[in-house]
C-alpha cells in the first residue's frame, strides 16, 4: 500500500496521552501519506492494534470507483493513448456533426 522511502523507520514508541490520544509520528505519516483530517481503521487482532489508513468516499462519487466504471475508465484511457478521439470543437454544431458519424 505504501512506497518505503530510504531512511525512514518503520516502528516507533509513542506514549498514549491524555484522552487516550496517540501521535503518529511524522516520519510513519510520510510512509502512510497521512495528513490532518484523514480517516484511518484501527483494529485488534491477536492483542496487536493495526492502524490502516481509509479513504472515505462521498456517496454521490462511489459510481467512480464500481468496477463497471473502471472498465470504461481504462478503455477510455487506451483509447486517448491510442489517439482515438476527435475535438476540441470550436462550437456545438461541429460537435453534433462530429457525434452522428
């Protein structure tokens, strides 16, 4: 999930504070690509607690990320590579011209 960046440690001793708060030191945010206001999961698996970083999604953009959209996502992609498109138009009669070939 994260590119390991040279000289940066992977494992650090944070004290729990007031609250119950923790710090996730800079270096270990770097590596996470974390930044304030980033959602992350925290979960207890065999007395260990695991910190994963979540992307939150607004649902009036989750049709994004559906593989459906992706498949097309990727074919358009191929196709502008590929240099198949056409425009851009100088006005909205060429554009529908060029939409009914």
């Amino acid at each position: 999930m994260f590119k390991k960046k040279e000289n940066l440690r992977e494992r650090e001793l944070v004290k729990v504070r007031e609250n119950y708060q923790v710090t996730i030191p800079n270096n270990l945010r770097r590596l996470m690509d974390l930044g304030v206001g980033d959602y992350v999961e925290i979960d207890l698996k065999d007395n260990y607690l695991t910190i994963k970083p979540v992307k939150v999604v607004s649902p009036d953009q989750q049709y994004f990320y559906t593989k459906e959209w992706q498949k097309k996502e990727a074919e358009a992609d191929k196709d502008i590579a590929a240099g198949r498109l056409e425009g851009p138009f100088k006005n909205i009669k060429d554009l529908l011209k060029s939409l009914k070939k």
